[in-house]
C-alpha cells in the first residue's frame, strides 16, 4: 500500500464522514443532478465539520492491515461508479428531445428583387428597394416577379442559354413604381406606391422596342394590349383577339382571329387584308407570312415577290430572301440589289440572344450580319464580308432584260428580269453613284451611224436569245464586244455596229432579215448576219483571199449605200454588194452609180460606163449619167450628147450641145416623149430648148428663151 503514497503524520490526518448515501459524501463538495436528461454539475456550499466527541478518532494507524485493504476497495468502487456516471450522462444517453421542426428561412435574390419568406423586395437599377410586396402563396416557386411569355409566332429573336434551350426572361419593373408579380396561378400589376393590385392576367408579352407597351393574355384566353404610364396604366385593347404580338413597332400590332391573321393598331382596329399564315414580320410596306413557306405581300395581300422562300427576314429598307441558303436582297422598293446569291452558312436563319448561366449575354448569333454605309451594303456571313451598291438597283429599273450588280451584266429573257440567260464581267466597271440616272462604260451598246443617218440613236437588240452587243470601255473610247451567252465567249470586237434596227428601249429579236455592219478594231468595215447556228460573216472586214477574177483586195476602206446596194471600198478593190450581201461587181476604180445592168465608174476625174460584170461601155467623159434606155456622156470639152448600151460609143444625136456652166449635173434637163427627144440647156440666166428626133438624132427645133 506504500503506491498510496500517505503521510503518516498525525497532524496530516483527514476526518471523512461517510453517511448513508453515497452520492452526499463526495467530500461535502460537488454535487451531480441530472434534470430531465440534462446533467447539471451544481457547487454546494461546505459545511462546518462538527468534533463528535462521541465518536472515537479515526486514524490510518489505529487501522488494521485488513481494514486498509477495505476501506480503500471501497473508495475506489465509489469513484469509478462516479467516472461512470459521469460518462453515461455526458456520451451515452441524449436527452428526449421534442420533434418540433425548425422553419427554414428562404432567400433568394433576382436582378430585380429578393424573395424573403413569402414577402418580394423590390429594387432600382442600384439595388435600393422600392417597396414590397407580400405573396399569398409563399411558396418561392409561385411568388415572384413574372417572366414573360416566349409564345411569339413571328420571328423575333429568341433567347436562349449556351445549349440552346429557350430561357424565360424576367419582366422589368415599369418606372420604378408597377411591376408584375406572380402569385399562385396568375399575375397581377401590382402598384407598389399604393399597394394595389391593377389587374390579373395568365401571361405576359412584350416586343423588341415597346418597353411602355404589354401583351395580356387573360383567364379566358383573350389577348388585349396595356400600356404603362408613370403614374397609371390604360388597356389600349380590350382582351378580344385569340392572339396579339408587338413585333417591333409601337403602333401597329400582330393579331389574329376566326378569320386569319392580319395587324392592328392601338386602338384596335384593323390595318390590313387577313391572311392565312401566321404573320413573321411586317414593315411599313410589306407583310411576310409563313405557311409551309414563306412569301411576301403588301397591306392588301397581294403578293409582291412571286417565289415562295425558306426563309424572308424584313426591316424598313430592305428585304432578305432565302433559298437553299442562298440569299437575294431587295431595297424597300423592290428592287434587287444582288443576282449573284450570297451563301449562308447553314439553314438555321433564327436570331439568338446567348445567355450565360449568370444571365449575362455572352454572344448574338445571326444567320448574317448587314450594315449600309453610304452607297455600300454590307453584308458580313461568318467574317466574309459582300459589298452591295445600293444605286445599282435604282439604276437597273430603268432598262429592260438586264441587270448590273459589281461589274456584272446579267441579260434575262423575260422582261420581269426573272429567269437569266447569262452574264458578262465587264472589264470596265461602271462608276455608281447618287448622281448617276445610267450605266456608262459596261452596257448593252447603242447603234452607230455606219451607213445610216439617224439622229435617235437606239439600243443594239439581244439577238435570237443568246447573242448581245456590250459596250465594254471607258467613257472616251470605243470597244463593242459581240458576246455568246451560252458559251459565255466572246466572238469579236468591234468599235461601231449598226443593226439599223435601233430600238429606244433594250429588247430581243428573234430573227434580221438584214445585215449588221460594223467596224473592228483595226479600222476594217464588214457585214454580218446571223443564222440559227450563230454569226455568220457576209462582208469581209478583211478580204484576204481574192476570188477566180481577182487578187485579195485587202482592209475594208468603208461601206456605204449606193442606191439600193451596199458600195464596199476596199484597198485594192472596190464592190458592190446587195442587201443579203451577195456580190454584184466590183472595179478597180471608184463606182459612182449604177442602174440595171450597167454603172459608172470614176478613175481620177474620168468617167466611164462600165457593164456590172465588167465590161467597158462608153468613152471617156468628163460626166455621165445613167437613164433607163440610154447615158448622159460630157465630153471634157463640155460637148453633151446621149448614148445606147448597145453600142455606148455611138451618139444617138447628131448635133453636140454645149454646156458652158461648171455645174454639169445641174446644166441640162432631158424629157422624152414616143417620138422625140427634148433637151433644155440651162447656161447662166439663159435657158434653150432643142427637139430631137428619136429614130434619126435630127435636131428638128430650137429655140431660146429667158429663165
């Protein structure tokens, strides 16, 4: 017992007075009260202890061996049943607790206002809070602010999340003073100045710019429009049509009835026919609807464009239309600004507003982009940029069967320009401003006075469908290009043509029954025509091959009319041709007139009568003229006298008259009758008639006389 470590000192000893129960004898000190499962560790104040003289002193010593061993057994029983206590209170046993829930306090926090335990926080642009608003369903899922309605059947853009799910969007609070809640099943404008509720509604709508405006829809299912002042707010539309929609416009409105669908105004009233497909877009001028397809018509439901589309996207001046991803525009008046189609990437041509999971918006996804910078349309398809000349398609209404867009001309063989023959990439491009009224250096051509002389000068005609005449050069200079639409080639160029057909507006001619004369680039003359195989060359621009009576005659000089046959005046050679282009003679010298078989030919200042294949007739003269039966021959001494074609040597008259004017042409006049000759000479003032007999060449008469 010595591990005790007790001092035997009898000065040390310590008086313990055990009493009958245990738990009050813990040295008069701690006491431990458990109190409905709870264990409460209490301090008592210490008693005085009282000398019992009765009693005998205790003392460690006087003990025996045995009652040692004992006395401590006990004590450290007593002191582990207290350790255990301790710990069956303090671990093992729970107090009985009563199963009453503890109410959960919910808070959840918008852009616009917090949601605290049934009750809406209402806040400004700087999270100030306007007011309040207590739900009568305090579930957090039915009370809030509402969202509004994504049942739009136009085609506004759609608001979506990063996987492209339609996401609600929160309405707004309308000048700091109304806002719509929702509270159970249905939404309500509350006035949070007054705390009043203004009315009770299924949804809510609004469109892309009306921010003062809402679509309604009621409990009945009727649309009616509402529009929020400062202080109050008014149904402009009475809940009536079976769908409403503000697309992008402040006073006209998308609705629908038994009878279609069709626009209206705030106060309800009708804009525009009825029609079958839902309505996707509107402008000022047009309507687009969908059904199975789209298509475009004005107020009236006349449609303007005649294709159907996949797609037709609107604003005030312009219109997109789409086709196997391909897109054509037009300005606000129709007209087209494009004909070679701009591709787009895929066949989604929505417009999406990209949210991130913070609300935030991350990206616009549009099937293209567009942007009219002065003359020039921009249009921007997934970083590649087309550049479209608005002007063009003012321009291009003023000329029939062609178009011009960026340095192409596109010929059409209907005059709605509808349906493409081919196209042409001018060399030189046309200037395009607001100044210009028409097309200047690429052009269909216009005639050129080759063998004619007219003043109106017209347009060269698109011929037999597939062959134009283009202007292809700067303003000053002059380059016809002839052009095969189908071959998409060019065959020739020229620097005049004349069809002589001249037409003011541009037109097709199916078939010419006349030759087409033109000037090449190297200054050469010719004639061409056209069969069903294409051009054919009648008049060469370029005689290099002769023919069995003569040597090649060389460059074509000019070409001109002489009479009713086309004279070719060539290097070597000169000719005379028929309207067909068929040979009729040809001279080394200069042919000045012709009639029947017969012509005069001119070699320095001498004339001579020659047959048209070639024959010589006549004698030198210093002039001749042809008549019917006979020739007019002045001899270079003036002496005139008529001739036979029989034998154009021999003089029909037997007496010479002499013409002493310079102005042979104009010196003399010949009549006839059955029997006679009569011939005037005109000299100066003086006129004088001589009678000839027809049969012998006798002068039978003559007499003088005054002009």
């Amino acid at each position: 017992m010595d591990d005790l470590n007790l001092d035997n000192d009898d000065k040390q000893n310590v008086i313990i007075e055990i009493n009958k129960s245990v738990e009050d004898t813990l040295y008069d000190e701690d006491q431990i009260v458990s109190e409905e499962n709870t264990l409460i560790v209490k301090k008592d104040k210490k008693k005085k202890n009282k000398v019992n003289k009765n009693k005998k002193k205790f003392s460690w010593k006087n003990l025996t061996k045995k009652e040692k061993i004992i006395y401590i057994s006990v004590i450290s029983v007593i002191l582990l049943i207290i350790i255990f206590v301790i710990i069956y209170f303090k671990f093992i046993k729970k107090p009985n607790k009563i199963n009453t829930p503890v109410k959960e306090e919910i808070i959840i926090e918008k852009d616009n206002y917090i949601y605290n335990n049934g009750v809406l926080e209402f806040l400004d642009k700087d999270d100030k809070i306007l007011g309040k608003y207590e739900c009568e369903n305090k579930d957090e899922k039915k009370c809030f602010v509402a969202y509004y309605s994504n049942d739009n059947l136009s085609d506004l853009p759609k608001y979506v999340d990063q996987n492209g799910k339609q996401i609600n969007r929160l309405s707004q609070i309308y000048n700091n003073n109304f806002v719509f809640v929702q509270d159970g099943n249905y939404i309500s404008l509350y006035d949070i100045a007054k705390k009043e509720k203004k009315g009770t509604y299924e949804t809510i709508n609004k469109g892309e710019t009306s921010n003062n405006l809402v679509v309604f829809k009621d409990d009945k299912g009727k649309y009616g429009l509402l529009e929020i002042l400062e202080n109050n707010y008014n149904i402009l539309i009475d809940a009536k049509f079976d769908y409403l929609e503000i697309y992008n416009s402040s006073d006209k409105f998308i609705a629908s009835d038994d009878e279609g669908n069709f626009l209206v105004d705030k106060n309800g009233l009708v804009l525009t026919s009825y029609f079958k497909g839902n309505i996707k877009s509107f402008n000022g001028r047009f309507i687009v609807t969908y059904d199975t397809d789209y298509y475009i018509y004005d107020y009236n439901a006349n449609k303007v464009l005649p294709d159907s589309y996949d797609n037709i996207k609107l604003d005030e001046e312009f219109v997109f239309t789409i086709n196997n991803r391909k897109m054509i525009i037009y300005d606000n008046k129709l007209n087209k600004l494009n004909e070679s189609a701009i591709k787009l990437q895929d066949n989604n041509f929505d417009i999406n507003y990209i949210f991130d999971d913070k609300n935030i918006l991350k990206e616009t996804e549009k099937p293209f982009e567009y942007e009219l910078k002065g003359s020039s349309l921009i249009i921007d398809v997934d970083g590649k940029e087309t550049k479209i000349n608005v002007y063009e398609g003012v321009i291009n209404t003023k000329y029939d069967y062609i178009n011009y867009y960026d340095g192409v001309l596109y010929i059409y063989s209907d005059i709605d320009k509808t349906s493409v023959i081919g196209s042409y990439k001018c060399k030189n491009k046309n200037t395009i401003t607001s100044k210009n009224d028409e097309y200047y250096n690429c052009m269909i051509a216009k005639e050129n006075n080759i063998l004619s002389n007219n003043e109106n000068i017209g347009y060269i005609p698109i011929i037999n469908g597939n062959y134009v005449y283009i202007k292809d050069s700067k303003d000053d200079q002059k380059n016809i290009v002839l052009y095969d639409l189908t071959s998409l080639k060019i065959l020739s160029e020229y620097n005049e043509v004349e069809t002589g057909i001249s037409a003011e507006k541009i037109t097709h001619v199916t078939s010419i029954n006349s030759l087409i004369f033109a000037k090449n680039t190297s200054g050469g003359y010719g004639a061409i025509t056209f069969s069903t195989n294409g051009p054919v060359g009648v008049i060469a621009f370029n005689d290099t091959k002769g023919s069995d009576n003569y040597e090649p005659s060389g460059k074509t000089l000019s070409i001109s009319y002489l009479k009713d046959y086309i004279y070719v005046k060539r290097e070597k050679r000169n000719f005379l041709y028929d309207k067909i282009g068929n040979e009729i003679a040809t001279s080394i010298f200069e042919i000045v007139d012709y009639l029947g078989n017969y012509m005069t030919i001119k070699d320095n200042n001498k004339y001579l009568v020659y047959s048209l294949k070639g024959q010589i007739i006549s004698n030198e003269g210093k002039y001749i003229s042809l008549k019917d039966n006979y020739f007019v021959l002045v001899t270079n001494d003036n002496k005139l006298n008529i001739y036979s074609y029989i034998d154009g040597k021999k003089k029909l008259l037997n007496t010479d008259l002499l013409i002493s004017s310079e102005n042979i042409e104009n010196s003399f006049e010949i009549n006839e009758t059955d029997n006679n000759y009569i011939i005037t000479i005109i000299n100066k003032n003086e006129k004088k008639n001589y009678l000839f007999d027809k049969s012998t060449g006798k002068l039978l008469t003559e007499d003088n006389g005054e002009e």
